[in-house]
C-alpha cells in the first residue's frame, strides 16, 4: 500500500546511526545518502529522514505511528534493543504479544531521536 515514508530530523547524523542499527536489526542495508536526506530501500518499500526541506523545525505527529515488519518475535527484540542502545527511547508496554481481536502479534514501540513513534511489528502464524 505505501511506497515510502519521509521522516523530518534536527540531526542527520544522530538519525543515521539509530535507522542504521533498529533496520539492521530487521536484515535492512544502512541508509543511502541522498544529499539532503537518507533512504533505506527495500522491494516493498522505502524509508527517508532528512532534516525538513522548508528550514523549519522538525516535529513528530501526535498520533501517528510506523509500522516496521520483522520476520520474528526475535526480531522484534533485536529492533527494539538497538533502538534503545542507539538513541531511542522505549514506550508503551514492553515487547510481546497483544490481541487485538483480529490476530496475535509480537510488537515492540520506540520513539526515535525527534520523537517519532516506531513500531516492531510481527504477525503471529494462526493456531
């Protein structure tokens, strides 16, 4: 459904080194540099952080949260420890399972460096 997402930062550096270590975790190359930004390009999608374009200070969305697939529960853990080890913060309930009435899923919640909120996501396999 979705070709990419763009995330505004106020440090590139800072932000290249928490995507490159949480997308490490989930078998993702590092990022491209792009000049203004940087990618992380997968077949099924891609991935942008760069500081704003307009020169204005970046901010998160109150409410608004992005949803990583990881091929494990083990996964899931691996992402979520390098965000915590690389400048994220962990929110929300710790990493495991939740039903949300339309399936079993593994999943983790980060906030990166400016704030916005990450999800490790992993779909349990049905009973």
């Amino acid at each position: 459904m979705f070709s990419h997402v763009m995330l505004g930062c106020s440090d590139r550096e800072r932000s290249r080194k928490f995507y490159n270590a949480t997308l490490s975790a989930l078998g993702i190359a590092p990022g491209q540099d792009f000049g203004k930004s940087d990618w992380w390009m997968t077949r099924d999608g891609s991935l942008g952080v760069g500081q704003p374009l307009d020169g204005q200070p970046c901010s998160h969305g109150n409410g608004s949260t992005i949803g990583l697939r990881a091929g494990s529960p083990e996964e899931v853990d691996a992402w979520h420890a390098a965000g915590v080890a690389n400048g994220g913060t962990a929110i929300e309930d710790p990493p495991g399972i939740r039903d949300a009435g339309f399936g079993k899923m593994y999943l983790a919640y980060l906030r990166d460096p400016d704030g916005n909120k990450l999800c490790g996501f992993y779909r349990m396999p049905k009973e």
